[in-house]
C-alpha cells in the first residue's frame, strides 16, 4: 500500500469517527432546541458562538491549521442552527400590533422560523401564553425615546410568565405613500401619535398636517385601501412591503437614536449559564417592600453590597391598593450563582413580595 493509499485509508477511518460524533452533536443540538422552544429563546446567539469558537481553536496545535478549523466550527454551528430551526418551527408567538408594525417585525427576528399570531391588547397577547395556547409572546418593555410601556410592566408584576430574552431594535420610520405618489404632492401624513411625535421636526419642516392612528401599519394600510396620493403614513419600511406602497423618503426620525427594547415572555423560565462574564448578562426583579421608613433603601443597598450594576429602577402604582407601589428593576450580571441565590434570600427577608421575572442576554437587532 502506497503513501496515498495510506493517508486515504487514514481519512476514512477519521471521516467515520466524525460522522459519529457529528450524529452525536447534533442530537445535543436537538435537546437545545427543544430547550429554546421551551423558554422562548432565539435560536442564534452571537456571543455564545464567539465565546465557543474561542475556545475550541485552542485545541489546534497547528497555527496554520488554526484557521480553517474556525471556517469549519461556524460552518458547523450553522448547520446545527438550521437544524434546531426546523425543530422551532411549531413555535408560536403572539405579538401585539399588525403585519408590519414594529412588534410584529421583532417577533419575526427574534424567531423567524415560528407562526406569529396578532393580537390588538397586552393583556390578551400575555394571557393567550399564560394559558398555554401559544409559546411565548413579544411585548416591548421601553422605547428611549417614549419611556416605559406601563401596560407591559404591570403584567410583569402580576402574571405568570418569564423574560427570557430581550432585543434592542432600533425604530425607522419612512415615509411611505402609494406608487405614483410624490413628496411634492403630499399634503396629510397618518401615524400613531408617537411616531408623528418622533418626526415632528420632518413634519413641520415640510408643512404636512397630520392625524393619529392607532398604529403605524394600520396606518400604512389605509394608505394603500385609500389610494388618495396626497395622503402618505409614517411606517416601516416592512409595512411598506405589506401593503404594496412606495417609500417617499427614508429615515425621517428627528432622533437617529429611537431604539425600543422588546422582550420573549414564557412559562418556562431560563437559566443562563456561560464559562465567564458576558457584558451583556442581566435579570430583571419586581418587588415590594414594607411601608415603613428605610425599607426601598435597605432592598437596593442589599443589591449593591452583592455586586450587581442596576441600570434601571422605575416604580408603578399597584392597582388594588391605593398610594401603594411596586419597584420594577432590571441589573447587570449572573444571578444564578452562589452569590445571586444569596442575594435573592436576603431580600426576600424585606420585601413583601419578590419576584425573579427573568435572567437574560439582551442582544441588540440591525
């Protein structure tokens, strides 16, 4: 047997070892979609690549080598996200809004391959989860521009469900009108009032009047059904393509950095895990504390002596008890450690209610 013959009779044996392991893998792959499915998580995780990717290449000795085996490690994690993809294909999300709208565009990135089923109120898209009859359910938590959903807070604090995943997706507004239609020949432009809001310099500046909608992709809607070219909607660009429209002028926001993050609710509640710290670790607690003097302090100071960073604390009035609140919280870090359980046990010592709504990475959408 010759050198050739040799080294190919050594391939195959190497060949037949990996499809055996590849199996393998992707069985594992399997039970992590199945486990995504389950608690309402996106399929890709970009830093979670990365960080395997980094360290698998350590196991090549071979600098040279080095390279292509990191071609082949992502060429192989996107075979393993195409497969658990088509298992997450029965996942069902609701959304609050229409086709088009910015809610429905992220239930659609944050899981492309699932059905999404529209529902005109929070409440009845959370429930419809709650109850079981859907999977999970993409709600917007705040805009940057608007401030908080209350309705969604509100939910947090007395449903049932869990934030397992959280995006930020910037919001662009164009302005769009049907074919045939110009700038020059607009005159009326529709929207929900925080849109109009959000492009109220564009407006002024070019002498449109305007009217509310309830939201943009109703709005682009009529638009379309009304076929009147001096009336033009402030939409997605996705709501554009919906209803057949052109797009007059793009970007029009007076504020370049609109950004609405949207979070995966579900009952199953997720417990991520990494080797080492991700910046972009989180959870989010809603609380309340004793009516007495010192009690928001002392939960907040228990938080802080533990290490964990709050990036945001609002309060919300309770609604079957007047003049009586509820502190919502989202912080940086892992709170399933030693020390986060720790944390948890100390507050529950002062607060009348806690509730671990979610731990989570946040993931920003282009």
């Amino acid at each position: 047997m010759n050198q050739l013959e040799l080294a190919r009779k050594e391939i195959n044996r190497i060949d037949s070892e990996m499809a055996r392991l590849f199996e393998e893998r992707m069985k594992a792959c399997a039970q992590i979609g199945l486990y995504k499915k389950e608690n309402g998580l996106s399929v890709r995780d970009s830093a979670r690549e990365t960080e395997l990717i980094n360290k698998n290449r350590t196991y090549i000795d071979d600098p040279e080598i080095e390279g292509y085996y990191v071609g082949f490690m992502r060429n192989t994690i996107d075979l393993s996200c195409a497969y658990q993809s088509r298992l997450m294909e029965g996942i069902r999300v609701t959304y609050c809004g229409d086709e088009g709208a910015y809610a429905h565009i992220a239930a659609k990135r944050m899981f492309p391959e699932g059905e999404h089923i529209r529902y005109s109120d929070f409440a009845d898209a959370y429930k419809a989860v709650e109850n079981g009859q859907y999977d999970c359910a993409v709600l917007p938590l705040e805009n940057s521009y608007a401030g908080e959903v209350g309705a969604v807070l509100d939910l947090i604090f007395s449903g049932e469900l869990f934030v397992n995943q959280v995006i930020d997706m910037p919001i662009v507004h164009h302005l769009v009108a049907c074919e045939g239609a110009s700038i020059e020949g607009i005159k009326t432009v529709i929207s929900h009032p925080q849109a109009l809001l959000q492009c109220a310099n564009y407006l002024h500046d070019r002498g449109y009047e305007t009217q509310t909608f309830s939201n943009t992709a109703l709005a682009a809607k009529y638009v379309k059904d009304s076929g009147d070219m001096t009336v033009a909607a402030i939409a997605s660009e996705e709501a554009a393509a919906a209803y057949g429209l052109k797009v007059l002028d793009t970007d029009i926001n007076d504020s370049k950095n609109n950004t609405t993050r949207f979070a995966a609710f579900s009952r199953a509640q997720n417990h991520p895990q990494s080797s080492g710290k991700r910046e972009n670790e989180n959870f989010l607690l809603v609380f309340t504390v004793q009516n007495e003097a010192g009690s928001l302090a002392k939960a907040l100071n228990i938080i802080g002596i533990h290490g964990f960073n709050m990036r945001n604390l609002r309060s919300r009035p309770m609604k079957q008890l007047q003049w009586n609140y509820y502190f919502y919280i989202e912080a940086e870090g892992n709170i399933n450690t030693q020390n986060g359980r720790d944390m948890l046990q100390e507050l529950s010592a002062i607060c009348a209610k806690l509730k671990l709504v979610g731990s989570y990475y946040t993931n920003n959408v282009k």
